[in-house]
C-alpha cells in the first residue's frame, strides 16, 4: 500500500485546444446566412451570437 500524501500536489496544466470555426457548405442559402449573421455579430461585437452561429453551422450539415 502506498504512503498518503501529506502536501498538495501541483496544479494540473490543460491543453489550450480552439476548434477552428465551421466553415459554410459551398451552395447551402441556410449556412451562408449562418455565416453572414455570424459576420454582421462580429462587427458589432456580440459574441455570443458569433458563438451561436458557430454551435449552428456545426449542427446544420446534419441536415443535408
């Protein structure tokens, strides 16, 4: 059996991993708008609607 630990162990270091944004399907009118909207949020700086987009255009393939 092994000893316990009598001090706190390190902190534990996670990778930072940032999935590219989706891109549009070449001829779909809904994810070009998709990537419009997402576009027009940036501008104005919302982005948790740029985050919603995103969540939309990975879903929206699904669909084809």
């Amino acid at each position: 059996m092994s000893e316990p630990r009598t001090y706190p162990s390190g902190p534990v270091e996670l990778p930072l991993t940032a999935d590219p944004e989706p891109t549009p399907v070449p001829g779909c009118a809904g994810c070009a708008e998709l990537a419009n909207a997402r576009d027009r949020a940036r501008v104005v700086g919302d982005m948790t609607t740029v985050s919603d987009c995103n969540v939309f255009l990975r879903r929206h393939p699904e669909g084809h």
